[in-house]
C-alpha cells in the first residue's frame, strides 16, 4: 500500500472532468486501495481520483463515525446519480484538497447512485445524512466541481486566496 500526494486546491487537475474507467483491472484495484489508506490516513471520509492527480471516473468513501462500528469502504467505479430527493440538508462540508477551510452547503437530503464495484458488478444504494453529502461531493470531484463552488463569489475568493497564501509557506517550508 501505498500513501498517495493529495493535491490541494487551486489546481487545474481539480477543475476538469474526468474520463470513465475502461475496466476493472488489478492497477485499478490496487489504486482504490491506495486512496482508501490515504484517505484514512488524513483523516477523511471521502476522496476522489482526480484529488490524487488520477483524471478517471472513482472515488471512495466511509462515512462510519466512532471507533465502535466498523469500517464500511467504499469504492464506486463510474458512478450515476438515478435519483435525487427534494427535500434538503446543509452540512458543514471539508475537502482533504482544501484543508482546515469549511462551510455550509445545502444538497439534497437523499440520493441514489449506480456505480460499478471492484467486483466489475453494477451496483446501486440510495444514501442519505452524511453518506449523501459525501457521495455527491465526491461525485462533484469527477467533474471538476469543488464544495466552494456553492458558494458567493467573495467567500470562494476568501477560501481561494487562503490557500494560496498556505501552498506558497508550505513551498517554502
Ligand atoms: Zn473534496
């Protein structure tokens, strides 16, 4: 296993979207379980491909929280959403590419997504509280959209420029 470098907003590779997965092959295995350490290592709930510099369609996630259940990975393979509900929450939301900068965004409550697992089988879940929030802002990373494009334009700018001005100390070490 392998951690993998997360790249941290702003980069074009987090801005584009991503192509589909041709296949389910032993690399792409052992890529998922490579984000997955990663992700736990950080600590997050969710990563996505692209936040590795991997321009393909996958993210995985685990929403389980406490150290009394178990560990519930996820990994979806080219993921739809088939369904959305009406009604909405609002979640303080983070991104492992944009560390220790948070806000509030407003999805809907429950969604439904097709994916392919590693097991190349076509699976399909509806998620909601924090496992909706995560799959659709993981989704959102395959089409090079980030949380704080929900936001105004002065608070995205703030976050943005914040990041900046972190990636241009921590360059300098
Ligand atoms: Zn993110």
């Amino acid at each position: 296993m392998t951690l993998k470098h997360i790249l941290l907003h702003p980069d074009p590779r987090l801005k584009k979207v991503c192509a589909p997965v041709e296949g389910v092959t032993p690399d792409l295995g052992k890529l998922a379980e490579d984000m997955l350490q990663t992700m736990y290592d950080a600590p997050g709930i969710g990563l996505a491909a692209p936040q590795v510099g991997v321009m393909q369609r996958l993210f995985v996630m685990d929403c389980v929280k406490g150290q009394d259940e178990a560990a519930k990975p996820m990994v979806l393979i080219n993921p739809e959403v088939t369904w959305t509900s009406e009604d909405r929450s609002t979640y303080e939301e983070g991104c492992l590419s944009i560390p220790e900068q948070f806000a509030e965004v407003t999805r809907p409550a429950r969604v439904r997504m097709a994916w392919t697992g590693l097991d190349n089988q076509r699976h399909e879940e509806e998620f909601d509280g924090l496992w909706a929030t995560c799959a659709q802002h993981e989704f959102d990373h395959l089409n090079g959209k980030l949380f704080i494009d929900y936001l105004g334009p002065i608070k995205r700018q703030l976050i943005t420029r914040r990041m900046e001005k972190f990636k241009r100390e921590r360059a300098r070490g």
